[in-house]
C-alpha cells in the first residue's frame, strides 16, 4: 500500500507519542519533529507506510536515547491478555465454530496498537468482534487452503495481541512458524515478547530481520524470505503487515480490524470493520 497524504499528520503523532513516552524534555521533542519533517519532505508517497516508519522510530531512538520506549507497556499489555487468556480458552470450548471464534479473538486482539490508539478496551472489543459481521468474509478459501497445507506461516504484529495469536495457533493444530520483528519498534512484538506470551510453546519463533512497524521484504534477512517465497499459506495480522504485503505476490490471509480511514478505504470497507481477507490465494 503506498502512503497516502493523510498518513503525514500521522507520523508526526506516532513520532511525538512515542518520544513523550520517554522525555518531556521539550528541545529533544521539537528536534524529533524536525527530523521526521526532513524526512517526510524526501519521502516518495510510493513507498509504504512502514517504510518511512522504520526511518522515524529510528529517530525517535536516536534523539531520546531510548531504544525501546514501549518496552513496559507491552509487557504490561501481555500480561493482562494473559489474564484473559483462560476466558479466551473457554469461549472457544463453548462456541460453535471453534476456528472461527479463534479467528474473531485474533482480530480482537489487533486493537492493541499504539500506532494508532492511544486508548482501547481489550474487553469490551472481544464483545464486539465475536458478535460483529466481516466486512470480507474469506472463511471458506481460509479453511479449504488451511486443509491442502502442511505448515503456516503466521506474521505478528503487536506484542499483547501475540497471546490472542497463540489461542488462533493451538485452534489451527498444524505446524507454525510465527513471525516477529527483528528489533523493538512501537510496541510490535519481538522474540521475547512472543515468548513472554507463550507462543513458543505452540510455534517455532522467526525474526523477518525487518526493523520496520510492519513487513517490508526488502529488509528482510534470507531465511525469512526463503520461507515467505516457498509458503502456500501466510497468515498476515494487522495493518502494519498489509500496507506492506497488500500488493505483494504471496498467498495472504490478512486479518485485521481497520482502524484509521486510509487502511479502511485501501481495502474497501468502512473505518472499523473486521477483515479476513485472502489475496493471491
């Protein structure tokens, strides 16, 4: 997905968040914006949204001397979806389509993003999405493809939600390889947030080598690219992996809930709306 103009005021609200969360010191914040200005003014508007992303985190880095701002949060973030992660278990068991309902607490799970809220509502959000209709609905091709595969390929996205993609990993039942990110950027999920939240006990744990907020290939190191290229079967959570993915060549499953107007409009639903969306398959 290429970067729209209403992406601008974006990043410059990702980047100050992010450095708030670290110093109030106020030259340090107005030097981070500046650079991101600089930045955006050379950016093309045919690169993708993580693209110019993994530019400002790494400035926000830089200028803050924090390498990790969100490090607490998530933490905090994956333990309380820890919490619920035995409810989860057991809505699951009730349920009448239990790959299914995993599918809508993944997707439920995706609202934990600092990239674009500031505030959520883990809980009422999974009462949302277990009763709310998909605005793309693929559940058909997802199962008929999920039989014909011998292995998954599962990107993340963010850190808390890794603990509703484990519930979707123990539903799936087949061997996962879950993606994470090679280096902390906002608070998407990396090795140790994956195995904070156990998914090492249901799936191997791959770095993509990416330091962007999303999964952008040219940065990507050769084993996951070895393994994305020869993958008949790729789970895609969150926005951040389909502004990156969305116009790529590899069998998608993407599964999100559209949280800003843009990624909504790319897509084709409405601001809001849950999506299991199949591309290339």
């Amino acid at each position: 997905m290429r970067t729209y103009l209403d992406c601008i005021p974006c990043f410059f609200n990702q980047a100050l968040r992010a450095g708030r969360m670290v110093t109030r010191d106020e030259k340090k914040l107005k030097s981070l914006l500046d650079e991101v200005g600089t930045i955006l003014r050379d950016i093309p508007v045919e690169n993708t949204p993580p693209e110019t992303g993994m530019l400002i985190y790494d400035k926000v880095s830089k200028i803050t001397g924090e390498y990790d701002p969100y490090k607490k949060v998530k933490e905090k973030n994956i333990s309380q979806a820890l919490d619920l992660y035995p409810s989860l278990k057991n809505e699951i068991k009730n349920s009448d389509d239990r790959l299914l309902t995993a599918i809508r607490l993944a997707i439920a799970g995706n609202v934990i993003d600092f990239g674009v809220n500031k505030k959520f509502d883990i809980e009422e959000e999974i009462n949302v999405v277990l009763k709310k209709d998909f605005s793309i609905f693929d559940y058909d091709k997802f199962k008929h493809h999920l039989g014909k595969t011998d292995e998954i390929l599962y990107i993340g996205d963010n850190a808390g939600e890794s603990v509703f993609d484990r519930i979707l990993i123990e539903e799936i039942k087949k061997p996962v390889t879950y993606v994470v990110r090679e280096i902390p950027v906002i608070n998407d999920v990396t090795r140790e947030d994956a195995i904070q939240a156990g998914v090492d006990k249901v799936a191997r744990i791959l770095s993509s080598g990416t330091r962007a907020p999303g999964t952008v290939l040219e940065t990507c190191n050769a084993e996951f690219m070895q393994l994305y290229r020869k993958s008949k079967f790729i789970i895609s959570k969150g926005q951040g992996n389909y502004e990156g993915l969305s116009e790529e060549k590899g069998p998608v499953f993407f599964l999100l809930k559209a949280k800003c107007w843009v990624i909504a409009n790319d897509i084709g639903v409405s601001e809001g709306d849950i999506v299991l969306k199949g591309i290339n398959i």
